[in-house]
C-alpha cells in the first residue's frame, strides 16, 4: 500500500477503505509519512469531503492513535460535554456541578483556550491554587469520592489529532466539516465516556458561523457517536452575542459562582439548565422536563455551588476566592468604555468582542502566550439593550493598562448601534439526536 495511491484516490473523489485510512493514519502518527503527503490528503479531503463510513472510520484510528481513558472504576454512566467554542462560554463549569450534584459522576477532560475563544482549564487555573494536572489515581479518585472533577487532557491523547490539526492549520483544511468532527470526537471517545452532549455554536462568535455547517457538523458528529456506541447529541446554541456579561479567565468565575449561588444573567442560565438537563437525560434520570426539574432544584437549593466548592477544594484550589471572589480584581485598576451615540445594540460582531478581550491578555495568539488571569471585559449592555451617548457599555480589566486603548477600539467596532430595537433571538437554536433535527 502507498500512500499515493491513497492521495490520488481521494482527488479522484472516490471513498477511502478502513485498510487505507488505518495505513494513513497510523504511519503518519508513527513518522513512516511525510507532512507534504499528508497536506495533498488533506486539501484533498477538503475538496471531496468524505462519507459517513469514512469518517467514522477516520475517528476511531485517531481516538486509539495514544493513550485512551478507561473510567470503569466510576460507577454509573458517565457523560461528557463539548462545546466548539464562544465567547463567555464558562457552561462547563457551570453545568458540571450541577449534574454532579444529581448524582451523575462527572469525569471530565477540558482544553485550553486558543485565540477569543477561553479554555475551561484556563478558567480553572485562574482560581489561585487550582490543579488542573491529575495523576490517574487521583482524578479517579476525586470523582469516585466528591462525584466530579475536571482535568487537562493527558499529553499523549489523540496525537494523531495534534499532528493532523498542526499540520490543517497551515494548509488552509481547518474548515472541513469530515476533519472538524473527527477532531472532536476522537478526543471525546478516547476520554472514555459512556455518552456524548456536544455544544455546536453557531453565530459570529462561532467557529462556524453559518447554520446550515453548524447543522451539517453537529448531525456528522452524533453520526460518528452512534457508529461506535456511544449515544450521541448535540444542541446548536447561538453565539451572535457574548454569552453571560463577562469574558475573561476569572471574570466568568465570578461569573459561575454568581449563577451557581442563584444568580447571574438569563441567557447564561437558559443555557446551562438546557445543556445540564440534556446531560441528566443521556444519564437516564428521566425525561427532558424532570431533568430540567431537577437542574433548577439544584441551582435553587445551593447544592450545585456546593459541589463546585467540594471541587476547587478537592482540587487544591484557595476556595477562599469563591466566597468573596471580587476581592481578587482588588489591584486591577478598570477602564469604562462608553458609548459615541444614543440608541439600541442592533448587533454585536461577538468574535471581534472575543478579540478585544483577548487584546486585554485573556486569551492565546499562540499556544504559547501567556495569559493573565484577570484580563477581561464585564457588558452592562448587549444586543437589544438602549444606551445613552457617554453611558458605560463595558468595563476592561488588564494588569497592563497600556492594553486599554487597543482593545476599546475593537469593541466599539464590534458594535452597530441603531433606532430599531432588533428582534430577540433565540438561544438554543436546534437539537440533533440520530433520530431528527428538532428546530426551536
């Protein structure tokens, strides 16, 4: 077998076998197949796409390229979580206790964030003291004794993703919906849960912003789920506006202790119970309106912010910090930003908000920058919301005040201010299951 012949297949728009696929990935993971050949296969693919089969096929040779997770020593199932990504997507953290404190063992495995977009672990690492690198042992342990804990994924995880995604990212093959799902899932399946919610953002702060690809990636990704037996579903959620009002590593901590003490803006809450209610339902605590019963008891009641303490104590975070967690920003001194006319947020450009916090030191340009903790942006008004010439719209926070300027510009450019107040959008805009596309 060569792996020309594998390049010149796929150009000619004809479907890969598992013997073919299994040879491309395993001997470009294992050094036996040049990059350059690799890159043809990609634009390749980019071009012709693949089939369903190939895809499928293509996850599982990348999932057990490394090291996999075996969860078995967690009673119950387990349920994982992934979100493509937005701006002021702290759900994870919010939706995690939540199910944990159901009863739902919660194991989860999180990235870091690249670009506008945060990572849960950088938000995690923000709280002072916080470990986001477990043994083994002591992730099993944590979530078998507290019921829940979150980590950073294992070094040797996937590398077949880690090549492959190094090597689209400079060949211009990042946006293809085969190599897009498969990236994710062979991370999800090698985590070792037993079932799968995924989060597909769709919307201008999205990674794909048109609905119909959102579509088109969250149906390909439930397909994947259900071809190696792990129950698959995905809600599309709309990023066409920053989600809660802050952004920005321990901003949307406070953020999540606000909401998990009761609190906290509506679009964030609506989000979390509908995604922690879908993860109680994959669980099998009942239907859709129990699970979403039982989301808003354990908001209600406390019990979710206790679990989140049980965590960032079993974790050795300084939980002082989720008590009083503004006392932190204490040194920071903010910057207001006010607006240059009156009238209403028609639209908000959510990606350029997400790189005007990332110009603040919340977020990567590149792997390795490094972030601060306390950069970020607090919204007194989003989409819809009337404002007055000179009324604050947002508060910056840097530990480099130098930073402000730079990033108040991209903001205000990310704004449209008009006289028609735009009509409310909705915020979950689909929910994908093997069976339908159920539109909202």
């Amino acid at each position: 077998m060569r792996i020309y012949d594998i390049i010149a297949k796929k150009r000619d728009g004809q479907e890969l076998n598992e013997q073919e696929i299994e040879y491309f990935v395993n001997g470009y993971v294992n050094g036996e197949i040049e990059d350059y050949q690799v890159s043809a296969l990609l634009m390749a693919i980019y071009f012709n796409s693949m089939t369903k089969n190939e895809v499928s096929i293509l996850t599982k040779y990348m999932a057990n390229s490394g090291d996999t997770v075996n969860l078995s020593s967690i009673p119950g199932i387990k349920v994982d979580k992934h979100s493509t990504g937005g701006v002021g997507d702290k759900t994870t953290l919010i939706i995690s206790p939540i199910v944990a404190s159901c009863g739902i063992n919660v194991a989860k495995m999180s990235g870091r964030g690249l670009g506008y977009t945060g990572g849960t672990i950088d938000k995690l690492e923000s709280i002072p003291g916080f470990r986001t690198s477990l043994s083994r042992d002591e992730f099993i342990g944590a979530v078998n004794k507290i019921g829940i804990s979150i980590v950073s994924q294992t070094g040797n995880l996937v590398p077949a993703d880690k090549k492959l995604y190094a090597l689209r990212d400079v060949t211009a093959t990042v946006e293809s919906i085969p190599l897009i799902a498969s990236s994710i899932m062979s991370k999800k399946i090698a985590a070792g849960a037993d079932k799968i919610l995924l989060d597909v953002k769709t919307g201008s702060g999205a990674f794909i912003k048109d609905f119909e690809r959102c579509r088109e990636l969250a149906e390909t990704m439930v397909n994947i789920g259900g071809s190696v037996g792990k129950e698959t579903t995905a809600l599309i959620t709309n990023m066409d506006r920053p989600l809660g009002n802050m952004v920005g590593n321990f901003l949307e901590v406070i953020e999540t202790v606000d909401v998990l003490k009761g609190g906290g803006p509506e679009d964030l809450k609506e989000i979390c119970l509908c995604l922690a209610s879908n993860m109680l339902y994959l669980s099998g605590k009942g239907d859709l309106s129990v699970c979403e019963e039982m989301a808003q008891e354990s908001l209600g009641s406390g019990r979710a912010f206790k679990k989140f303490e049980e965590m960032v104590i079993s974790q050795g975070g300084n939980v002082s910090w989720i008590y009083s967690p503004e006392d932190l920003l204490k040194n920071i001194k903010p910057y207001n930003v006010v607006s240059e006319k009156s009238g209403y947020i028609v639209n908000m450009d959510t990606e350029k908000c997400g790189i005007a916090s990332m110009k603040l030191g919340a977020g990567r340009e590149k792997k390795d920058d490094i972030i601060d903790n306390l950069a970020g942006i607090k919204f007194h008004k989003k989409t819809g919301d009337y404002v007055n010439k000179g009324e604050n719209i947002a508060t910056l926070y840097s530990s480099n005040r130098l930073k402000y300027m730079d990033s108040e510009r991209s903001l205000l450019e990310a704004l449209d201010i008009g006289d028609t107040k735009p009509e409310k959008q909705k915020l979950i805009k689909a929910r994908v299951t093997k069976e339908e596309c159920k539109l909202f």
